[in-house]
C-alpha cells in the first residue's frame, strides 16, 4: 500500500470528480491520503472530504507561509481553536498532522519575519500536541533548517515537503532522522491558487 503524505484534493479543481478520482487512487494502490488545509477557508471543505471518506482522507491543520499576512496571528488563533475546541468536528475527533506549514521565499518575501514566526509557533504545536509537521520548504532551506533543527533535537517529527535545495541541502536534512522528504508539489498548489483567485475577480 502507498500512502500519499499531501493532498489538497478538497479544491474545488477536483470537486467535479473527486469520488472518481479517490477510487482511481485506491485502485492504483494509495489508499490513504493526507489533506493539508492552506489557510482558514479551506478548513471546511477539507473536513467535509475526510468524512465522505474517513477510511482514505485524513486530515492536518496548519497555515501555509504563501497565506502568512499582517493578520497571522489571528488566523493562527482560528487554527489552534479548531485543534483545541473543535476536534470533535473531524472523524474519530483527531487530526494527524501541524501543516502545511514553514517558509517560502520563492513566491514573496514581504512577510518573512512573520513567515518565521509563525512557523515557529506551529512546530512549537506540533512538539507540544506530539504530532508530526509538514513543512513546505521553498527558496528558504537555511531558515527553516536554523527553526527546524531545534526542534528537532526534542524529539519533532514530519516531513519535508516542497523541497526546492540542493543535493547538499538534502544531505544535511538526512541527518534530522525524524524527517522524511517529499516531492515538489507547490506548483500544483499555485495553479490551483491562481485559478482560484481568477475566478473570485471575474464574479
Ligand atoms: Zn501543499
């Protein structure tokens, strides 16, 4: 069996096909998918996909560093209520995963100082709830080592996902043992947004 560590299948990209397209999956032998929510808005409908499916979707909450603004600090608070308050809310009342969440440097660089800080304050979530992270990595290899590393030191576990480094980047983070390494997968991410925000400006 394979499993899928990161999936926004939720989006309304896939909302036309989407039973086809998790029954097409499971045929093909990945039969359990993880679903990263991006920001506060996608909370809803990933929730709603991991009940029509609660033995393939499962879901992770966090707050993606392209949706770092002024206000994270507020949507990180609407965040942690849902993983404090409302986990009732999600099948068998659990989320499995912080994320996506970490730095990315290749789209904008305008909230950087809060990129960090926010990715801070969830990997502090995840060491306290002992839950993995799922860490979006772009442009941005050695600030989210210097973060990383020390959490993971007490014990932090994830994966690396959207790693855009070098070989030799790689090797350095082969040497945190906690963490496993995805692919690229942002691209996706960012069609799916620039779609997203086509539609939303021509209604
Ligand atoms: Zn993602």
């Amino acid at each position: 069996m394979f499993v899928d560590t990161h999936a926004h299948l939720y989006l309304e990209n896939f909302e036309n096909d989407i039973s086809a397209t998790i029954e097409r999956s499971i045929n093909d032998g990945v039969q359990k998918i993880f679903l990263p929510n991006i920001d506060f808005s996608t909370i809803e409908p990933m929730r709603k996909l991991c009940h029509q499916f609660p033995q393939n979707c499962f879901p992770m909450l966090g707050l993606h560093p392209c949706d770092v603004k002024e206000n994270y600090e507020s949507d990180l608070e609407t965040i942690l209520d849902y993983i404090k308050e409302k986990l009732n809310l999600f099948p068998e009342n659990k989320i499995y995963a912080i994320g996506e969440c970490g730095l990315d440097y290749y789209w904008d660089k305008t909230f950087v100082p809060q990129q960090k800080k926010a990715l801070e304050m969830q990997a502090e979530w995840a060491l306290e709830m002992n839950l993995p992270i799922v860490l979006h990595t772009r442009d941005s290899f050695y600030d989210t080592l210097k973060i990383i590393e020390p959490f993971a030191k007490k014990g932090l576990t994830g994966v690396f996902h959207c790693f855009s480094g070098s070989m030799e980047e790689a090797n350095q983070l082969l040497k945190l043992d906690t963490f496993l390494h995805g692919n690229w997968r942002s691209v996706d991410l960012q069609k799916c947004r620039n779609r997203r925000n086509r539609k939303k400006s021509t209604t």
